[in-house]
C-alpha cells in the first residue's frame, strides 16, 4: 500500500516539474533592446540586450549565448545575411541571475563584424529572440525583445569607411 501512495505522489507531482514551456508560453524573463535610432550605411550597428529575470528564484544562465536577430525593412524584405560566424562583444560562460537583476549583452547588427548587411539605406526594424534552454526551460523555450527601429543613411560624397 505504501508503494501505492508513493506512486500517486510521483503522479502528482510529475505534471508540475514536467509541463512543457513552449516558444509561446510566458517565461519570467524580460529581454529589452535599445540601439541606435539611425546610422550611416557601413556603420558598425550594435545594441544592447538586457535580459531581467522576474522569477522569484535565482536562475543559470549561459553568458555570450546566441541571439536570434530578426530584422526586416520597413517595406517587409529581409536583409542578406552576411555568411561565417556571429560575433559579439563579451565572454561566455556561466552566470546566476538572482530574481530582478539583469544581464546586459551586446549584439552587433551590421558593419565589419555584424550579421547583416544594411547597405541598402532605409528603415529597419530589429527584434531579437534568446534560447532559454539553457536557463532549464525545455529546448525551443525563447523569449523576444521589444522592436526597436534603425533608419540607415547613405554615405555623404567624401565620406570614408
């Protein structure tokens, strides 16, 4: 009898640990974003990410992880990426997030060392989306930032890079 009640608690207890976090579930988390509100085509593009923890728990997270950018025109193309690796300002590792504090990362959106190409002057829009995974979310668990908006200019004649 007493394997019986034991049994029951695992049940019970089972769905708490085990619901799964989707992409569309809300996590604890907050991701905003801020940048520049114009640059000059070629201009390195960086902005800040601050993820803020809202649990009431003290949460692992990896430092230096990948952000997904998401970014488009204003007239709805996407820009080209730019092919090879992502490369952002800052280590990796691990880092504990008490409840309310915040992470700042940055993320390099264009120029020599961004991910995309905005030669093309115009409106973008950019969002990003961070994996919480890493933070003992299920795998495909993201968060997304607010959208910040980024009006590149062309160059001036005479001016270089």
């Amino acid at each position: 009898m007493r394997w019986l009640q034991r049994s029951a608690a695992v049940l019970i207890f089972l769905p708490l640990v085990c619901a799964p976090a989707n992409a569309t579930d809300k996590l604890p988390f907050t991701l905003t974003i801020s940048g520049p509100e114009s640059g000059t085509v070629g201009d390195e593009i960086r902005i800040s990410a601050v993820l803020k923890n809202l649990s009431n728990q003290t949460v692992q997270i990896e430092w230096g992880i990948q952000h997904t950018v998401l970014i488009h025109a204003e007239n709805g193309e996407e820009p080209r990426p730019k092919p090879g690796l992502r490369v952002y300002a800052g280590s990796t590792g691990r880092l504990s997030l008490a409840p309310g504090q915040t992470s700042l990362q940055y993320v390099i959106v264009s120029g020599e060392h961004g991910d995309y190409d905005l030669s093309k002057p115009g409106k973008y829009v950019v969002r990003l989306q961070r994996p919480m995974d890493d933070a003992g979310y299920p795998k495909g668990s993201v968060i997304e930032s607010n959208p910040i908006i980024i009006t590149i200019v062309p160059k001036q004649h005479g001016e270089s890079k």
